[in-house]
C-alpha cells in the first residue's frame, strides 16, 4: 500500500525555521515526484513546488521561490519542506502528494503555526 | 500562471439530485501528447483531497460512476448524477500542463 506520512503539527515563532518531513513507503521512492501543497485556514489547495528524489531537482512556484526549500533524502525515502525565517502567514496546513495521474496519494498534512 | 476558474463556489443539492461543476482555464490544457492535464479533487472536511477523475474524464480507482468528467480545451465540467450525503466537501479541479500546477478557487458542496 503507498502511503505518504508527514510529521507531526508545530508551532513556531516569527523568525525561526523549521523542516516538516514526508516519508514515502510501499512504492520506489524514487520513481515519483513529490510535491507540497498550502491550505492556509479556512482557504483552497496551493501548489508549492515539486522534488524529484531521484536527483533532487525541484520547481517551485513563483508565489513561494526563494521562501521555502524543497528537500530530499533518498535513502530514507523521505521529502522536506523548510523554512529559515517563518512568518505569520506561513500558519497553514501543509500537504506532500504524489503524482500518478494526478495526485493518487497523499500525506494526512502537518499544520504549522506561527504566532507570537 | 493558468487560472483556473470554477463556478459556482457553493451548491447546495437535495440527495438524489445531479449536480454539475464548471472548471475554466486560462489556456488550453490539450497537450501535444494528445492528453489533457485537467484533474478534479474532493476535499472532505478534516481529510487531504483525494483523487476523483484524472485527464478530463478518468474515474480514479474505486471512485463511484455517479462521478464524471467531461470537456475539452479550457472548459470542462464534473457531474454528479445522484448527489449522496458523503459527497459533502470542497471540488477542485487542477491543471498540471504549465509549471506551476494551480487549482481552482474550489466549490463547497453541501446537502439540503
């Protein structure tokens, strides 16, 4: 069974980092890109950008370019998404998904909260 | 960016009832590869999206057949035959031809 399973929810303040991670099992790592998605509260599904494992070449949305990096480690077969100086609003739920013809698996999310 | 535009952004169905879903791009989603990149998702509430129909209008697996998808070029639409209670959620339809992948704003499907 594929599974995509994120860590745990956090809560940060304004200016520190932070890496949440997805970890892939039950397919080839690295045979599938991963990409992240932003729901911010109470708001609609944005792409972030993508990683292929293989040879962790990413794109990234221009929305999000220069603000979060986009990380993998294959030999644990796991994906990261991280931040060197969160904001405010970066509070959102933060989903990894796989793409198979279209997104066929994804994480259960990992809600990120920066406040004060 | 490809917008995408769906409409309405609410619908509230009695069950039994069809509902229909319109998802408009920007620009075309025809690929010269022959397939169409268009995708519709389901948000239940507190759940990830999971993948309804893939390429315009491919059933996921294990996606019910009151479930369709249909069109072509920029505009497209997801049907509901007969709305069920555990259809309840947010639809989003996708594009991913043009880097960077978008969705649509999302249309919130409740039961009268």
């Amino acid at each position: 069974e594929v599974q995509l399973v994120q860590s745990g929810a956090e809560v940060k303040k304004p200016g520190e980092s932070l890496r949440i991670s997805c970890k892939g099992s039950g397919y080839s790592f690295t045979s599938y890109w991963i990409s992240w998605v932003r729901q911010m509260p109470g708001k609609g599904l944005e792409w972030m950008g993508r990683i292929d494992p293989s040879d962790s070449y990413t794109n990234y949305s221009p929305s999000f370019q220069g603000h979060v990096t986009i990380s993998a480690d294959k030999s644990i077969s796991t994906a990261y998404l991280q931040w060197s100086s969160l904001k405010a609003s970066d509070t959102a739920m933060y989903y990894c998904a796989r793409p198979n013809s279209g997104y066929d698996s994804w994480g259960q999310g990992t809600l990120v909260t920066v406040s004060s | 960016d490809i917008v995408m535009t769906q409409t309405p952004l609410s619908l509230s169905v009695t069950p039994g009832q069809p509902a229909s879903i319109s998802c408009k791009s920007s620009q075309s989603l025809l690929h010269s590869d022959g397939k169409t990149y268009l995708y519709w998702y389901l948000q239940k509430p507190g759940q990830p999206p999971q993948l309804l129909i893939y390429e315009v209008s491919n059933r996921f697996s294990g996606v019910p057949d009151r479930f369709s998808g249909s069109g072509s070029g920029t505009d497209f639409t997801l049907k509901i035959s007969r709305v069920e209670a555990e259809d309840v959620g947010v639809y989003y339809c996708m594009q991913s031809i043009q880097l960077p992948w978008t969705f649509g704003q999302g249309t919130k499907v409740e039961i009268k």
